[in-house]
C-alpha cells in the first residue's frame, strides 16, 4: 500500500519559506509559518486580538484524511496567544490558501513576523459513518451526564 501523501502548492508569497515540517523525529504536527510580508508585521492587540494569517501554500490530502490545525503550546505558555477554532478542520477537497486564525489572550501586544512557526497541523484519517435515526438510545451509566458529570478527582 502507497504511503498517504500531502502534496503542497506554493503561492508566490511563499517565496523563502520552509514547507510544513515536523520539528522532531515523532512529532506529531506539522510546523507551519507565517507568509505575511516581511514589511508587514502583524500586531495582536492583547484581550483578544486577532488576526487571519496566511501561509502562502494550498494543498491536497488523500481521500479519507483531514488536517487538523492546532495551536503551538509553547506560543500559549509564553504569550497567551492561541487559535480560534481549534482544532480547525481542513477537508481533503479544499484547494485554497491555509490561513490560520490567531488570538491573543496575553496581556501585551504580540507581534508576528514573517517565518514564525505560528500553528502545527496533524493528518489523521476520517472515517465517514451512516448516520441512522432511531426511537432511543441504550442505557450506561453516564446517562446524560454532560459537562463535568464524571468529577475531578479520583
């Protein structure tokens, strides 16, 4: 069996990037940069700012996967800054630009620069389901216990 490939289409504000990579033997996501002109930084106002930042590439996926794009830890840790939608799903039909949704939580100004590893993608596989109506459901021991039902502690 072929071995599953995420094939990228460069646009021309790529120009001088790195391809999404992974930054260590068993990472599981993917670095991605920042395409935003170099002349142009992009500043999150903190308690909330935002940004759509571009990457400056499109890409294909093999039939039954999703990429998912999540924020990188050590930008939350240090700065508060995070994304919106996460993890944002990307399909396997979509060909435009991956854009990345930045917040800033921190409580400074955050800057980005052209080149900043900003978000992480993983691949995984998607498994389509039927979806089937029915009268009710079978009974566990959850029930319709939602939100913190299960408890914090041992």
């Amino acid at each position: 069996m072929a071995k599953p490939r995420l094939c990228i289409q460069t646009l021309p504000h790529f120009d001088g990037l790195d391809l999404p990579s992974y930054q260590s033997k068993e990472a599981a996501g993917l670095d991605i940069q920042a395409a935003n002109p170099a002349d142009e930084p992009v500043v999150l106002k903190p308690h909330g700012g935002r940004a759509l930042l571009p990457t400056g590439f499109c890409m294909r996926l093999d039939r039954g996967f999703e990429a998912q794009i999540r924020p990188r830890s050590g930008l939350a840790l240090k700065f508060g800054v995070t994304l919106l939608n996460t993890p944002g799903t990307i399909d396997s039909d979509y060909r435009g630009e991956v854009k990345i949704l930045m917040i800033n939580h921190g409580e400074e100004e955050f800057v980005v620069e052209r080149g900043m590893r900003i978000a992480q993608m993983v691949v995984a596989s998607v498994l389509h389901m039927k979806v089937v109506q029915v009268d009710s459901l079978d009974e566990t021991d959850r029930g319709k216990g939602g939100f913190g039902s299960t408890g914090h502690k041992k």
